[in-house]
C-alpha cells in the first residue's frame, strides 16, 4: 500500500458526503459500530447544501401517513415508491424529535403548536420551520455537528473520491481518491460504504447548489448500480442576475409573476385554479412556453406588496441580507421596488441511484441516502430535502452499520485499487482541455429551455448529439494543473454523465407526467410509463435503458387523482 | 461574484479559505513582517508558510519550508520547549497551535522518506567535533552545501547530548537519516590536542575547517578545559572565545558552536548556532565577507488576527504517535497564519455564496451581487430589472 498511496484509512461505514444525510448516517451508524468515517469534497464540517439552507422540516405530524401519502401520490403523478415513502413519512415525527433533543428550535404559536405551513396547495404535507427564522441551515448544521463530535465521528473535509472499490465477490468494500488540495493519495477500506452526496446538477449559480454535481451517482454507476429518475431534473424559476431565497413566500402577499405584456401567465394561460402558486416547475415551463410564444422577459412583479409586509419580510439575516442591502447599495437595486428579469434555472438532477427499501443499491454494501438515491420525478416541496436528508439519513446509516458487522473485513485487490487510482490521477499536468470548458459544455447542453422543460424529440437527440461531441473530444484530452482542477474535473465527468443519461432517458419516456414534458407526447400514458427507467452501465461502457413498472399491485394507493391535471400546457388540451 | 479583497484589512487569519465551498481561496504567507511564532522561534521558522501547506494537506512542501531553517523536526517536536507556542495569536482566542504536534508530523515524514545522497560538489573536507544537536546542524547545512563532511564523535555512538530516553527511537533513525545524506560519522574517535588526533594532523588529511561542538557542562565548576587550546582561546568558565555573529575563534579554520562557546542550552538554540557556524564556514571556505548579508528578520506582525475566530479545541497527540492526517490537517487549521494575505486561487470557480464574506472578521471581503454569466435556458438579448 506504500507505494501506491500515501494514506490508507479503514473505517466500519466509509460515509461519502459530509452533509446532512451524510452526518445523520454516520449519528445512526454511531449505534452499532465504532468506526465512522465521513469524506466530503469540501471543507470539513461545512454541512453541504443543508447549511445554505433556511431549515424548513417537512413533517407529519397533524395528519395521518395515510393521508400525507395520498397526497404525495398525487403530487408524484402515480410515479412514486409507496412503500419507501410511507417509512419516510412515519419516521419523519421521530427525527423532528431528535432534531429538537439536539438542540434546534422550531416554530410554535402561543399555545405551543407547532406552526406548520402546506405546500404547493397540497393539504397534508406542510413544512416546519426553525426559529428565528432564516438561522434554520446552521443551526441544525451545528447541532449535528456537535453530536458527530460527541460520538467520535471521523471526518476528512476536502477530499475527492474518485472510484469505489469492490471485492472477489463484487462487493463493495471501500474506495480510492485523493486530497483536492494536496494531491495526497488515499485508499479507504470500510465493508460497507454510504453514498450520502446529494443530488446531482449542472452548477446553476445558486449559493452552494452548485456544489452538487452528482458524483454518487456517477461512482455507484461506474461501480455497476443502476441509476433511476435521470429523465427528471428540479427547475426553479430565479432572478437573471443575482440570487433570490424565498419568493414562494411572496406570492401569496401579491407579488406576480408576469410576461412581457404584464400578464400573469400562469394564471390566465397555464393553470386557471392553481396560477404560480405551484412547484417552480410548472411555473418554469409556462415561462418556456412564454419564451415560446414570443412574451419574454418574465418579470417578477413585487410592487404589489404592501409596506408593511416588505418590512415583515425583507432578508434580516446571513447571505440574504448583504445581498439584498449591497444590490441597493451598489445597483440602485430595491428588490421590492422593482419588476426584476426571471428564467428558469436548473436546480438539481432527480437522477440517483436506485436501491431497495433498505437503501442499498445493486452492488452489496453499497447504500444510497436522500438525494443521491433517486426518488422523485421532478416535483420538489418546501421543507423536503431537511426531512429526507435526515429520515434517509439515518436510515441508510444504520443498515450500513449493520451490514457491516455482518462482513466483518474488507479486503481490495492493492493492484486494481492502484490502477484506479491511477487513472484518476491520469489527467494531472497533461496537456489537453480543462474542467472549465467541460462544465460549460454540459451546460450548454442541457440548459436550454427546449432541452429542460420543453423536450421532443428532434430537441433530445440534438442534444445527444452534443453529448457524443463532447465524449469524444473530451474524455481523451482531459487536463488539469493543480489537484484542485483535478477535483473539478471529476464534478465535469459526473455533469456529462449525468446529461447523457437526462437526454437518453427524456428521449425513452414517450408521455408527460410531473416533471417530464415532451411536447410531441404532450399526455399521461398509464398503460406503458406508469413505470420507472433504470440506467446500467453495460459491458461496452455505453449505458443500457430498461423499464421497471410501479408494483401498483402491491400499493395501497391507485393513482386516482393527479397534480399534472391542474395544467393545460400547449399540446396537452385535448386530453382533459 | 467575489470582487474584492481590502489587502489593508486582512489580517491573514484564513477565514475565507477555510469557510469556502468552492476551494477560492489561498493565503500568501510570503510577507515582510513575520508572524510573532517566527519571531519567537531561535531558528527563525516559518510557521506561517508551513502551516498553511499543511492546512492544504500540502506535507511535502511543508517538509521541505521546514527543513530549510530546521533539519531536525523529528528531535526538536520531542524536545523544543516552544518558544513559538508561548507567542501564539491563538492564545488569546482559545490556546496556542500545537505547532510541536505539526512539526513532530513532519518530523516522521521526513525520517519514514529515504533521501539520496547529496551530490559532494566542493573540494575538501569540513570536520565537525562533537555530535550534540549544534555539531549535527552544522553538518548537515554543510552537506546541503555540497561539502564532504566528517562527524568526529569520541563515544561509540553518535548524539552527544541527545542520548536521552525521549529520543530512544528517534536518534538512531535520525543518524541513519544524515548517513543516508552522506556525512560521514567517526565514532570513538577524540579529537583534540593529546588525543587520539589533532586539529593540525586532520588538516594535513585535507580536512580545510574545523568546527568544535563537544558541549559544555551547564554546571561551571564541572566543566574540565576543552583541549583546543593550541588553536583557541579558552575563557575563565572553560569555554571556547568566539567573535558571537561569525563563531569564529583565533584561528581562521576553526569555529566553535553550541554550549561550547556558550550558546544557550535549549536544542533549537543549539541548531541555530550550528546553523550559523555552517555558513561561517562556507563563507570562509569561499573567501567571502564573514558578515555580510546575513539572515535578518523583519519586523513582528503588530495586528494579529484573533477578533471575531471561534473557539475551537486544541488537539493533542496521542502519546508518542504522530497526528493522523485529519487531525494534523484540523490542527493546522487552528493557526490564524498571522500576516499573510488572502487571495483568490481560483476566481473561476466562486459561485456568489456569500460564506467568505461573512466569515471574514475584518470585514475585508466584498462580493459582488451579480451571479456568473452561465449559459441560460431563455436568452434574453439585454438582461436587467425595469
């Protein structure tokens, strides 16, 4: 091992992402073993995207499962795992309890309820939120944290994992990678390891969203694990120049979301009972169709607001708040006086690994927790990701646990861990082309509204086209001067996989449901897509697309009602 | 996106490099004023610049800063009493760096390598008297030098003074380190007038200088004369006279360093003076000044960070185990590298999160609203507000 690494660390659970799924799996892990290591790309203790976050807790807590899962149902447009959401739902009480044990306060009324807000016009899931408001992210950052701290959890913050590693029996059993500030070489044994990095996505500027490229998914298929929910992504709409949190928060107090001739496009065109009141998704493709018909720019519209609520909710903390004060200070920029330019932005991929209910994927003792496992099929709600991160979380962290009691050693072949090693490190002071112009290649490739929101067939396979392009013409040249573009080089390869498999995928799904809307098949087909698309890395490298149905016999609930009906987009009237 | 960095406002602490997701930042540890931990250290260190190597998990180029003023990290981590750590700024935050924790990790990377030999690239020979911590500095900065050098020990085995049970382990592997560079070590061997040789007889063997560092007793009264008294002077307390800025003695081709000519008695001392006997001698050898242009330090870092930095604990090393690699890296992450300067490495890749921002305690960070002009889903020909 000397020579092939400059460090080998073995753990019981290798945990890959120090965010809060990450972190809640290695509290659960905690339980059955000792030896808990975390890896994470950035710095250690960051806390991934949950600290950018406001911390909003989707809960069920004044509702029934039963109900709570019905709604998601219907949000999910049929296509939904029943039986994995319903654990996530029933245990989503306990870790809202477990969150309030390590110190994070939530919001109550005088009485002592909880508050809880519905979303996206669904009755039964409603999100929590942190008191004071806006502290939610690093406040439960640190108390989970303080708790990894108090169990002796291992962290290792700026490391970049490159390939896992398997054993004689196609196990996995560890992973390789190198220090992106260093170049220190690493080999990690654990016999059992969780993919805990989120989900992936294509950098939109959006604070630390653009962090999350997607690299679990991209190691777990390289590893031979399907991946599931690729023809998905989540769109929100967001200001043309600079960020803005929080703007769901402001449409019920008037502001609108207009088209260039000032109509509210939404409500006049696109969905009469719901208008923009809805998931950014929708609202995106009406503003695609908007682009369409030749009605852009998309404002929004905050002058509606009335002066004392801007006073109640202009940002009073943290990032929001030097980025509201400085657009005035050096723009001339008053967001709330203004009609500002809007688009929609690529959040994040819906692609993930798929696994079974005890959140590991195909290849054994490889697990896959909250985002970076595929779930949902492009419908996103306010308060989703701090439940999942925290419920799946601990979840797959004590199945890892325990996995790995029951496997006891991890052993790798030192020979192929060294070749993986080296090739990862291949690139590094090669001539050839850097990460830079591969991360806007991808981009380039799937930010286009025709590509992301109005797909056809004729737009997907150009962009397939544009996929293969960049294959050729960057896989043999990669480059990178310093390990820290190395790292980022790594985010490109995962962006461009994760592209092909978005564009191959969109181009099998020959219907529209949820997030998914192909305008030359602009209806709901129950018969044939009442299933998922897996992706498999087959034998010759290229990836191999096959059907998994939704076992709706198995479910309790049959689609009977579904969110996509509140919309009438282009195409899609003569199916209602 | 990040648009400014107020250069007369930071203070170096690292805050914005530590705090942001995307790796933007770097510090230039390469400044005129020196960190109060340099200042205070007898070899003049930079802790500063190794530090913040080691806060990139950067070992081997750390190594290498710190082998520049200090070849001995594995023998001085064990035994230095930390005349850096008394100054440091992260004293008043919370406790100081656990520099000798950094250092005693470097000190075993640099035994676990396996160097080459140096390349002997000068005519003649330097004898160095003595094998305490002063004798094997000089050696060694001679080696680096490319002068063959002979180690003349009178006991069995090399170390003098650093014999100790502390050092059990480390000496041995620190010795065959310096034999690996290629010094040559004479063991029982006394030289000196009436031994077993002479300082004249090595000059007819081609040895050109001599250094003397046999150590003195700390205990006056204990001390016997040392038996150079036909090439130097002696003193009243049995040492050997020496001009103090060049170590040398009456004759031309003799030096003294370390307790012998009265050198303070800590190890970091002790290398600092044999350090300086080293560069006598090279000076010597090549005719040159014996003053000029030697190391001068300069001024202390006056406004240290510490405002505003959370508290965050000091690790300790288990024992005699060296850190493992995360905790060296979260310990050198302490250090507030008091005096560099903050810049962005890698201005491509900030994504407008504001983190730097409000990590930074001196408010010397400014990011510019606007976002990065990435490819967009609707193109709009002007973008703007109305």
């Amino acid at each position: 091992m000397r020579q092939s690494f400059n460090h080998h660390l073995k753990a019981d659970v290798l945990i890959i992402g120090g965010g809060f799924s990450g972190l809640w799996a290695a509290i659960s892990a905690r339980r059955f073993v000792e030896n808990v290591l975390i890896v994470d790309k950035g710095p250690k203790d960051w806390g991934g995207l949950g600290t950018s976050s406001g911390g909003d807790f989707q809960c069920v807590q004044d509702t029934t499962v039963d109900a709570a899962l019905d709604d998601l149902v219907y949000y999910h447009d049929g296509l939904c795992d029943q039986e994995l959401l319903e654990t996530i739902l029933t245990q989503s009480f306990e870790r809202f309890q477990h969150y309030e044990r390590l110190g994070v306060t939530f919001s109550r009324d005088e009485k002592g309820k909880l508050k809880a807000i519905p979303q996206r016009n669904l009755t039964h899931m409603k999100m929590l939120l942190v008191r004071p408001y806006g502290t939610g992210g690093p406040s439960m950052r640190d108390a989970l944290v303080r708790e990894a701290n108090r169990l002796g959890v291992r962290r290792l913050g700026r490391m970049c994992v490159n390939e896992l590693l398997l054993d004689e029996k196609g196990e996995a059993v560890g992973a390789v990678g190198f220090h992106a500030q260093s170049g220190e070489t690493f080999a990690f044994s654990a016999p059992a390891v969780v993919m805990a990095t989120g989900a992936g996505g294509w950098k939109p500027s959006y604070i630390f969203m653009s962090n999350s490229t997607g690299e679990g998914a991209y190691l777990g298929y390289k590893a031979g694990a399907a991946l599931s929910h690729n023809e998905f992504m989540h769109i929100w709409n967001v200001p043309v120049l600079f960020a803005w949190e929080g703007q769901t928060g402001l449409l019920p107090v008037g502001a609108r979301f207009v088209n260039a001739e000032g109509v509210d496009f939404m409500k006049e065109y696109y969905s009469p009972t719901l208008g923009a009141n809805t998931d950014t998704t929708y609202n995106c493709r009406g503003m695609a169709f908007e682009a369409r018909a030749g009605r852009t720019p998309i404002y929004f519209d905050t002058s509606p607001i009335s002066a004392e609520n801007v006073e109640l909710l202009k940002p009073v903390h943290g990032w929001a708040k030097i980025n509201y004060d400085r657009l005035i200070a050096d723009e001339g920029l008053d967001f709330f006086k203004e009609k500002s330019m809007w688009m929609p932005q690529i959040m994040w991929h819906s692609g993930g690994l798929a696994t079974n209910h005890d959140y590991e994927t195909a290849v054994p003792g490889l697990f896959a927790a909250c985002r970076c496992r595929g779930l949902d099929p492009g419908v996103y709600m306010g308060g989703w990701a701090l439940c999942t991160t925290a419920v799946t979380g601990y979840i797959t962290g004590g199945n890892a646990a325990r996995r790995a009691q029951e496997k006891g050693l991890a052993l790798f072949n030192r020979t192929r861990a060294a070749e993986a090693m080296a090739r990862a490190l291949a690139p590094l002071g090669r001539e050839g082309l850097p990460a830079k112009d591969l991360v806007r290649e991808t981009q380039e490739i799937v930010y286009p509204y025709e590509v992301c929101l109005i797909k056809s067939e004729r737009s997907l396979k150009k962009a397939l086209a544009r996929v293969e392009r960049a294959k050729e013409a960057f896989l043999p040249r990669l480059s990178a001067k310093t390990p820290h573009d190395l790292a980022k080089l790594q985010e490109g390869l995962s962006m461009l996989q994760a592209a092909e498999l978005f564009v191959r995928s969109s181009l099998l799904r020959t219907e529209t449901r949820a997030g998914h809307h192909r305008e030359d098949y602009p209806q709901r087909d129950n018969d044939n897509w009442l299933a998922w698309i897996h992706a498999e890395r087959g034998p010759d490298g290229e990836a191999r697309l096959y059907k998994v149905p939704v076992p709706l016999e198995r479910y309790r609930i049959k689609p009977y009602r579904y969110y996509m009906d509140n919309f009438t987009f282009p195409g899609s009237e003569t199916a209602r | 996106m990040l648009r400014t960095i107020d250069q007369e406002k930071c203070n170096g602490c690292g805050s914005c490099f530590k705090a942001c997701g995307f790796d933007v930042f770097r510090l230039a540890t390469d400044q005129h004023e020196a960190p109060p931990c340099q200042a205070a250290c007898p070899l003049g260190i930079d802790i500063r610049a190794y530090s913040h190597l080691l806060q990139q998990g950067r070992t081997r180029e750390a190594a290498q800063v710190l082998l520049a003023e200090n070849p001995f990290p594995a023998l001085t981590s064990r035994l230095c009493p930390g005349f850096c750590q008394k100054k440091c700024a992260r004293g008043a935050v919370d406790t100081s760096v656990n520099i000798s924790g950094l250092e005693h990790y470097l000190g075993e990377l640099v035994l676990a390598s396996d160097p080459r030999p140096t390349p002997v690239t000068r005519f003649g020979a330097v004898a160095v008297i003595g094998s305490g911590p002063a004798a094997l500095a000089c050696a060694c900065f001679l080696n680096r030098k490319g002068h063959a050098v002979t180690v003349f020990e009178a006991g069995a085995k090399p170390g003098g003074e650093l014999c100790t049970p502390k050092l059990a382990a480390a000496l041995p592997a620190q010795i065959a380190y310096l034999e690996k560079l290629g010094i040559t070590f004479a063991c029982g061997v006394a030289v000196g007038d009436g031994l077993a040789i002479g300082i004249e007889d090595l000059r007819e063997q081609h040895f050109k200088a001599f250094v003397l560092a046999t150590g003195a007793e700390k205990d006056k009264t204990l001390r016997a004369e040392p038996p150079f008294s036909s090439a130097v002077d002696i003193s009243d307390d049995m040492l050997v006279v020496v001009n103090p800025q060049t170590l040398e003695t009456r004759t031309r081709w003799v030096f003294a360093a370390g307790t012998l000519r009265g050198c303070p008695a800590s190890v970091a001392h002790q290398i600092a003076d044999g350090r300086r006997a080293a560069d006598s001698v090279a000076r010597y050898l090549n005719g040159w000044d014996m003053i000029e242009s030697r190391p001068v330090l300069g001024p202390v870092v006056v406004d240290v960070p510490g405002k505003g930095i959370e508290p965050a604990p000091r690790l300790e090393r288990a024992g005699e185990a060296p850190f493992a690699f995360e905790d060296m890296i979260l310990e050198a992450n302490r250090c507030l590298t008091c005096g560099a300067k903050a810049y962005a490495a890698f201005k491509d890749d900030c994504m407008t999160c504001y983190f730097c921002e409000m990590a930074c305690p001196q408010g010397a960070i400014a990011v510019h609203p606007f976002k990065e002009n990435l490819p967009r889903t609707i193109s709009y020909a002007v973008e703007g507000v109305k």
